[in-house]
C-alpha cells in the first residue's frame, strides 16, 4: 500500500512552498509587471498550490486518483536538478503499489 500520510505531508509542504516562490516575490514587484503578467501571475501563483492542496487532499482519503497524481507530480519533478530530483524520488517511491502474496 502507499505510504498516503508521508505524500500528504509532502504535498503540503510543496503548496506552501510553491506559494512562497510564486506568489509573493510577485506581490512585491509593483509595476514592473506586464500587462500579461498582470493576467497570468495571479493564476500561476493560485494554480500551482492548490494543485499540491487538491493532491494532499486526495492523499488524505486514500484515494487512488491522489496516489497516481502524486506519481506523476513525483516523474515531472524528476528533472529539475538536484532538488526536484530528490523530491520526485521521494514521491515517486512512496507512490508504489506493494502487494501481499498470498497462499492459493
């Protein structure tokens, strides 16, 4: 079974985390902003954590569709040297499935 209790709590720190290097560099950047970035630094900055939020949620419940959003949060971190890496490895191996044998 995945370990839901350790991806939720990773999930959330990935929220706050997100939010923290989105959303308020960007509070405090005045009017160097684009017309766009007016548009799409709002939605960026909303997008990311609740997407992290809505996964730990799914987590908490146990459900199944928050372990394979987790696992493939886990593979798209992958790349991002050399934290994203360990994060991803992190999620990806408390995302697996581990079965009991079971006697016939």
């Amino acid at each position: 079974m995945a370990n839901f209790k350790t991806l939720t709590k990773w999930h959330i720190f990935l929220g706050f985390l997100s939010f923290l290097l989105f959303g308020i560099p960007n509070f405090f950047a005045g009017d160097s902003i684009t017309e766009t970035g007016k548009f799409y630094l709002p939605l960026v900055n909303i997008f990311f954590p609740l997407l992290h939020f809505s996964i730990a949620y799914g987590c908490k419940l146990q459900s199944e569709y928050g372990r394979v959003a987790s696992r493939i949060c886990g593979f798209l971190l992958m790349p991002f040297f050399p934290a994203g890496t360990i994060i991803g490895f992190i999620l990806f191996e408390n995302t697996k499935k581990k079965f009991e044998m079971q006697d016939a």
